[in-house]
C-alpha cells in the first residue's frame, strides 16, 4: 500500500542533543511537509519542500532544519532540542497543487528530558 | 489567533447518539477538510468539500459547507465507539499562492458504550 512512513515513532533525547526524524513515502508526490503538534493542539506547519525547494515558515525557529534527499525521504532535524519542543511531529506529503489532500504519517512522539 | 475555530472543544456521548462538530471563520476558504486523528497516529483525510453550500455523506458522517464557504459542519448519526478521536477542520485560503492548509485546533469526541 502506498503510504507515509515515520521513524522512529517515539524518540526520547535529551536537552541540546541534536536529534533527527525521518520521513520516507511511496506515493511518489510531489510536495511534503513537516508539521509540530502539541497536545490538544492544531498542527502547526514548520515548513515544506516542492520538490527540492525548501520554504520555512516565517515563525519556524532556527533550531529546525530540514533535508531532502530525494523525493522519497524528508528528514526534520531538530539542532538543540529545548523542553519546549517536546512534541508529535508529523509528516505530510502531497500531490503539486493539492494541498488540500494531504497524506500524513503517524507522527514521532519526542520526548526531551 | 486561530484562523479556524472549532466547537465544541470536547464532546462526550453514548453510542447511538448523534453529535454535530462546528468549524468556523471569518475567512473564505476555497476548500476545507475534515481529518479524524486517534491517539498516537497521524490526521487521517475524511473528506474535502470545494463549493458553499455542498453536502457530502460518508456512511454515518454527514459533511457541510456553508455557502460562503466561511465554515463547515460534522455530523455523525448513531455514533459508535470506533467514532472516538479528534476531528480536525482544516482549510486552504483562497488568498494562498500555493495553498497551505489551517487547522482550527479539532474537537475530542469520546464515544462510550
């Protein structure tokens, strides 16, 4: 089946330790994005790559970085993890042009101690 | 500020009942979606509605969208437990170059036996 695939799904790091999320889909699509969801909260879109162009969010923090390798794998990494970004990241991907239909993975819970 | 607003925040009902989620704005959105997202997973896509006024039903999900395409509205008739999860409204701008997606912040429904 075709599919947005996260690893891992929990991740546990510590204060500064630089962490990375990876992404890998099969549905061949065009655009993928990576969105931070806290509890009881919207996802909120830190940025997304058109194919090998990267566009970040005006309030995405300079901690976040991402690659993309090719248009199967996207990774987020997070450069020193601060308490505050203890969330679910979620990884989306989409068709050009359909933004509006977008697939998610099942998110990596991280957890910074 | 939430570009969407959801209401109620959490809903909690016996099966067979029925509940309505309301998604609100004071935006127009060209198209807006409705995810359900359960515990530890990613947001899965329900349905996409693109013209005001427009009524679509997945089996027990009835879908609408308003005719100023300013808000939308979920509900689910005879509710069963595999109901539960979070429901998230999401829309993309008609103003948006490229068509990011705003989540409202989504509605927990807890149906119990």
């Amino acid at each position: 089946d075709a599919m947005v695939i996260q690893n891992p799904r929990y991740q546990v790091t510590q204060f500064g330790k630089p962490v990375t999320l990876s992404c890998s889909q099969t549905l061949n699509h065009n655009v993928m994005y990576w969105y931070q969801q806290k509890s009881s909260q919207a996802p909120k879109l830190l940025f997304h790559y058109y194919d090998k162009d990267f566009n970040n969010e005006a309030d995405t923090p300079d901690n976040f970085q991402s690659r993309r390798p090719n248009t199967s794998f996207c990774f987020l990494d997070i450069r020193s993890p601060g308490l505050g970004d203890a969330a679910m990241y979620l990884c989306a991907t989409s068709e050009a042009g359909l933004a509006d239909r977008q697939f998610f993975g099942p998110g990596t819970r991280l957890t910074v101690l | 500020t939430q570009l969407l607003e959801q209401s109620p925040q959490f809903l909690s009902i016996q099966e067979g009942e029925n509940l309505t989620v309301y998604c609100n704005s004071s935006s127009v959105f060209s198209s807006l979606q409705w995810y359900r997202q359960e515990p530890g997973e990613g947001p899965v896509l329900l349905v996409t509605v693109v013209t005001g006024g427009e009524v679509k039903k997945l089996k027990r999900l009835t879908f609408q969208f308003g005719d100023a395409r300013k808000d939308s509205s979920l509900h689910i008739t005879a509710a069963q437990t595999g109901d539960t999860g979070l429901y998230l409204c999401a829309g993309q701008m008609t103003t948006d170059s490229w068509g990011k997606l705003q989540f409202g912040a989504g509605t927990q429904v807890v149906v119990t036996p």
